[in-house]
C-alpha cells in the first residue's frame, strides 16, 4: 500500500511504515543469563559426579583382582552416593534449563502478538491468518524446544567430552588417540547432514503453514462450500496441501533417520579401537584391568552425546527455521506508527480534511478531497460502490496510513496524534460487524480491562441503550451471558450492527465514524438501525458512509464522491434541489422501495 500520486502537498507526505527492530535470539536469552549460568553449574556438577564414578570403578575393579574386598565395598559405597547426588542435581540442573525455554517461548509469544496488533492490511494481505497461527503455535515450541532441549544438550556434551576426554589423557594417551580417530569424520558428516537438515526443516515447517491456512480458510468459509456443494474441491484441495506437508516432512525424516545410525557406527568404531588395543596393552603389563574398564566406560559415556549429535542437531536446525520464520512477522514494518514527539488529541471533535490524495499501489482511489465538520456536527458521505467511501472513512480515522497535513482534528494534523489515544478520540465501526465468539456483554465491553464490575456493568447497558439495542438483549436466552457464536452467527445482523455500534460507543469517543452500518439489511432492521445512529450522534461528532438516502439526509451536511473526487457537497435539501448525483441516487432508491411495497 502506497501513499497517493504527487500531484498534491498532502499526497506527497505519508507514514513511511518502520520496520520493527531485529532481535536475535541471543537479546532473548540475555534477562534469563542468571538463571542461565545457574544452569549451566549445575550441569558442570552433574557431569562432574557422572565422571567421577568411573575413576572409583577403576579401583575397585583392581582392588578386586588384587583381593582387597574392603576397598571395593568401600568403592561400592561412594559409587552409590555419588550416582544419587547426581540424580537430583541432574534433575534440578533440567528443570532449570527448560524453564529459561519456556520463559522465552511465552515472551515471544507476547511480542508476537503486541506486533501484530501494530501491523496494517498490507501485511496481512500477503500473509494468510492461516500461516500467521502456525508460526505462533507450532513455529515458537520449535523454537522452546532448540532453546530447552538443545541448548542444555549441547552444553551438557561440551562438559562430558571434555572432562571425559582429560580423565581419558590421563589414563592413557594412546587409548584417547584411538578413541578420537574416527572424530574428524563424525565432524564432516554432521556438517553435512546440518545443512541438510535445515533446509528441509524450514520447508517442512512452511507446508504445514500452508496446511493450516487451508484449514483455516475451509472452515470459516463453510457455509459458503455447502451452498456450493464444494466439498469434494475442499478436500481434494486439503488432500494436495496434506500431502505436501507429508512429503516435506518425510524428507526430513529421512535425513534424520540416516543420520542415526552414522553416528552409532561412528561411536562404536571408536569403543572397538580401544577394545582392541586395551587388551593388547593389558596382556603387555602396562596397563590394569581397572584402567581399560574405567576408560571404556568414558568411551561409553561419550557414546549417547555421539549418537544423540543428529538428533540435537535436527532440533537445533529446526528450531533456527522456525525462529527466523518468526521473526520474519517481529521484524515486518506496521503500516501505521507514532510520529516522533506526537501528542495526544484535544477533545472537542472538529474535522477538517484539506486536499487528501490516496492510492493502492498504482491506482488513485482519492484525488483533492476536501471539506470539514464542526465538533458535534454530523456528515454522510454517499457515492456509488467504488467511489472511494469507505477509504476516506479509514483514512480519517487513521485505520489506513494517511497522508501528513490532510486530515486535521481540532486542528491537529492526526499523523502528529498518538495512536493509543487517537483510537479512544475517534472510534471507527467498520463494515462488516465482527464479533467474537463471547458473551453479548463480553463483546460490548471489549475496550474495558473487566467486564463484571458494577461500574463496567453500568457502561455496558448504557452503551446498549444508545444504540437501541438494550431491550432485545434481554430477551435473548441468556440476557448479556448469551453467547453470540463465531463471528455473532447467534445474532440476526441488525443485532450484530448494533451491538457493534455498542461497543464503538462504550468508550465515550468524541468522534464516531460508521462504515455503511445499512448493508444487507431489511427495511425493519434499517429503521431500527437509522433510530439506534440518531441516538449514537448525539453529543458527539458522526461521519456516516452510507449508500442509503434514508440515512444521509438525518445529517447536517453530506459529502457526495464519485470517482474518488467531490463532486457535490451541502445538506439534503440542497443537493436534491440541484438535480445531480445525490439526486439521481434519492429518486433511483424511492423508486426502488415503491417497487418493493408493491
């Protein structure tokens, strides 16, 4: 989304969007670096136990081939209070590790969503919900887990290789340079099967985002599949997206499969070599049974680490795909950001509009739009579909990044107003009433931080009362605790348009703008509605966009578009008397509703 062509000032000043700043996964990790280093003591202590049980094994093995059965009870002992030691230091040692994942999992969370409500249409325009909510849930446990589980592996194998490896040296030089032979290809193939690895993760990670945006999109449209009878295209298109994720992640799965039992057979040609050679050193007298025992059982310790490489490795690599495919979302630029020094709006309401240009891409919607609107007057803009309505009704309220020094409130160029209190001042009811699935009174009472005090309770019938929807509130089944469903579906839509009105009222805004509230609905519910934005003006500033003249004329002046420009603007009166386009619409719909009563 672009701003409007040059040809006017306002035009060639917009919000230049800010991308949000990079953060990399070690500005994470840092605020947890106590606990952190907690951690990695305690794993350092574990390991310490863990290596120290060996070299008491070493005597006792010989204590025993020499007939000293008191050291080797005495051995047995320490061996024991040592492998106890370690279990609880161990489990605290995890515990405290995990933890730090699961902490940093939930601020990314945090600062996943605090984004998202900062990013505009164009973002969302190239992204669908779908994706969007495989990165939130599947792609940040990728990234809790690489932090958990890897990292506390991958530290736990430096401490074991090496203090296994010291101990190693210091038992036997010749040993250790056998057992570390076949280390230089273990490296290699784990390099290899690394890249591999990652690329493949972040393929599979975006067919299964792919995955859920088609879920996501075969279900909210599926009354529309059933009206269609388009439930074999549904699936044969679910079946495409599923198998492609199958794929995607099969050949993941093969890498790591493969990657298994090279690293088993790496480990183990090691502990052969050393077999082989101990015994030999052995026989020769220069080496004791203990010894080799106590050094193959270092072999052994290094084993797991080993083998567990690949599998570390296919979790640190997942989980690096799937924080970049998280931050791609944390870095991308909102639409729409606070200017430097901006300040927070005055309270009376007056609009003014001077020379606004606005364009999509290539394609000017908006061309020299000018007009204003006293604090507590009222405006109806009325233009044909495409005439540029609803653009200008965003563009005013800041919804869609407005051009600087267009769009003025009591005064104040709004690109110079803070966002947070600019959203309170003016309150925009789009077209389309959405509804979450909650309570009736949840659903008014959205913008307050509770819902169930007297005082919010008070609010929330009050704002029902305005927009004349009070009275059938109560008699639903549940009165303010009737759940409305997904998106109000328990609602008719004058019900939806106007408990939507109810929330856009709650917060007392000196300006309210309503994006066509008439759409698809009967003349019944239009009447209730016209009565409900009667009452919701008063006291306040009200921009309607409207294709209704029955609407546009209960306002004081009204704003004519087509083509994106002006064409006419005065009060009802005015502009029938002038024979133009408003005209020309009021006589079309009276003739239109003359023709429905018969």
């Amino acid at each position: 989304m672009s701003s409007a062509s040059a040809d006017s000032p306002a035009a060639a000043q917009v919000d230049q969007p800010r991308a949000g700043a990079p953060r990399s996964l070690v500005s994470y990790l840092r605020p947890h670096s106590a606990k952190l280093w907690q951690g990695m003591l305690l794993l350092l202590v574990t390991n310490l136990l863990d290596k120290s049980i060996p070299w008491l094994l070493r005597d006792a093995v010989d204590a025993l081939v020499s007939g000293a059965l008191g050291t080797v009870a005495r051995s047995a002992g320490l061996v024991a209070l040592l492998a106890a030691s370690m279990g609880v230091v161990r489990t605290i040692s995890r515990t405290t590790v995990f933890n730090i994942g699961r902490d940093i999992e939930f601020e990314l969370r945090n600062d996943l969503l605090a984004h998202l409500h900062r990013l505009g249409p164009s973002f969302f325009q190239r992204m669908p919900t779908g994706e969007t909510m495989s990165r939130a849930i599947n792609d940040l446990s990728q990234v809790r887990v690489m932090i958990g589980f890897g990292l506390l592996n991958i530290v736990n194998s430096l401490f074991a290789y090496s203090l296994a490896l010291a101990l190693m040296l210091v038992m036997s030089p010749e040993l250790t340079l056998w057992a570390v032979l076949p280390f230089p290809i273990l490296v290699l193939v784990a390099r290899l099967m690394g890249k591999s690895m990652f690329g493949r993760s972040q393929a599979s990670q975006e067919a299964l985002g792919r995955l859920s945006s088609r879920v996501q999109e075969a279900l909210a449209g599926v009354r529309l599949v059933r009206a269609f009878g388009a439930e074999s295209e549904q699936e044969a298109l679910f079946e495409e997206a599923n198998r492609n994720a199958l794929e995607k992640n099969m050949a993941l799965v093969v890498v790591r499969g493969f990657t298994w039992p090279l690293m088993v057979g790496v480990a183990s040609l090691g502990t052969l070599l050393v077999l082989f050679r101990g015994t030999g050193l052995v026989r020769e007298g220069t080496l004791s049974v203990g010894t080799l025992v106590a050094f193959l059982a270092y072999v052994e310790s290094l084993k797991w680490p080993t083998m567990g490489l690949g599998y570390i490795m296919a979790v640190l690599q997942r989980g690096r795909a799937s924080f970049n495919r998280v931050r791609e979302i944390l870095e991308a630029a909102p639409d729409i950001t606070d200017a430097p020094g901006a300040k927070a709006p005055q309270a009376a309401g007056a609009l003014r509009v001077d020379h606004l240009s606005y364009a999509y891409g290539d394609r000017t919607v908006l061309q020299d739009v000018s007009f204003s609107v006293p604090a507590e007057g009222s405006l109806a803009i009325v233009g044909r579909t495409g005439s540029g309505k609803s653009t200008l009704a965003a563009l005013i309220a800041r919804i869609l990044p407005t051009p600087a020094a267009a769009v003025f409130l009591d005064g104040d160029d709004i690109t110079q107003l803070r966002l947070r209190e600019l959203r309170k001042t003016v309150a925009f009811a789009q077209q389309e009433a959405f509804l979450f699935s909650e309570t009736v009174a949840n659903n008014i009472g959205y913008a307050l931080p509770e819902t169930s005090s007297p005082q919010a309770t008070q609010r929330i019938h009050h704002a029902a009362e305005a927009a004349c929807v009070k009275s059938e509130i109560e008699e639903l089944s549940d009165g303010w605790q009737t759940m409305v469903g997904e998106r109000g579906v328990q609602l008719s839509g004058g019900q939806k348009q106007r408990v939507a009105l109810a929330r856009a009222l709650l917060p007392a805004p000196r300006v309210l703008i309503m994006d066509d509230p008439l759409s698809a609905v009967d003349a019944k519910t239009e009447a209730r509605i016209l009565d409900a934005l009667d009452e919701a003006g008063k006291g306040r500033t009200f921009v309607l966009v409207t294709n209704r003249i029955a609407a546009a004329e209960r306002c004081a002046h009204i704003l004519v578009l087509d083509g994106g420009r002006v064409v006419e603007q005065g009060d009802h009166a005015t502009l029938l008397a002038a024979g133009g386009l408003y005209a020309s619409l009021s006589a079309r719909q009276r003739l239109e509703a003359e023709l429905g009563a018969l």
